[in-house]
C-alpha cells in the first residue's frame, strides 16, 4: 500500500510541476497579448487624433488656418520653396512669417516672370538664362 501511496504522491508532483510550467507559459503568452494590444490599441488612438485634427483643419477658415500656420512658424527657422508661381503671395495672408536675418528663415521661389519678381518686394534678386535641352 506504501508504494502506490508513494507514486501516487509523485505523479501529483510530477503533474503539479507541468501545471506550473503550463502556467508560467500562459501567462508569458498573455502578457505578450497584451502588450500587442496596447500597440494596436495606441496605433488606433494616434490614428483617431490624426482624423480629428484632419476634421477640425477641414472645419476651419482660411484666417484661422494661417494663424496656426504662423504659431507653428514663428517659432522654428524654416526655407520656404515656392516653386512656379504667376501672382504676388501675400506671406501674411497664407500665415508664414516674413523671412528676416533675426528669425534666419529664407523663402525661396521660382518664376518666370519678371513682373512678379518686381511684386515680390525681393531682397536678392538672381536672373537665370535657360537653355533649351537638346534631345
């Protein structure tokens, strides 16, 4: 009777450390879960925020816009290209600081007319000849 109690005790030993290990294994398990769902659960966050800040962008004006473009720009040295354009651009209006020594931005632009160069109100000034390409 002492050897089946004996072995009896054993194989709930042997079972109890397999139960351990199994749970050790499934918390791991769970835990890793977990961690992935908070990812995808951030990811899906940050993507809401983004389409909020879309929707309210859309929602806004064309003076309010410029002024968040100014707040975000008055603070940061920055380059602006402008490439091609026909028609003065009032920076002002568009919300884009006007580029000085002291906030060390540049704006930049190209065009092809001479007119609008004049408009622009230009420190510097650089005539480019072009080319045509030959094929």
């Amino acid at each position: 009777m002492g050897g089946c109690l004996s072995r009896a005790i054993h194989n709930l030993e042997e079972n109890l450390t397999a139960l351990e290990t199994t749970f050790e294994e499934l918390k791991a398990m769970q835990d890793d879960l977990s961690r992935r769902v908070e990812r995808e659960e951030d990811k899906g966050l940050r993507t809401l925020a983004q389409v909020q800040v879309v929707q309210d962008w859309n929602q806004k004006d064309e003076d309010q816009k410029a002024c968040d473009i100014h707040n975000v720009l008055k603070r940061k040295k920055f380059v602006l290209l402008l490439d091609d354009i026909w028609a003065k651009v009032n920076l002002t209006e568009i919300g884009v600081p006007y580029p000085s020594k002291e906030n060390g931005c540049k704006l930049i632009f190209t065009t092809r007319s001479l007119e609008v160069c004049g408009r622009m109100e230009l420190m510097l000034r650089w005539q480019l000849s072009v080319c045509p390409l030959v094929i």
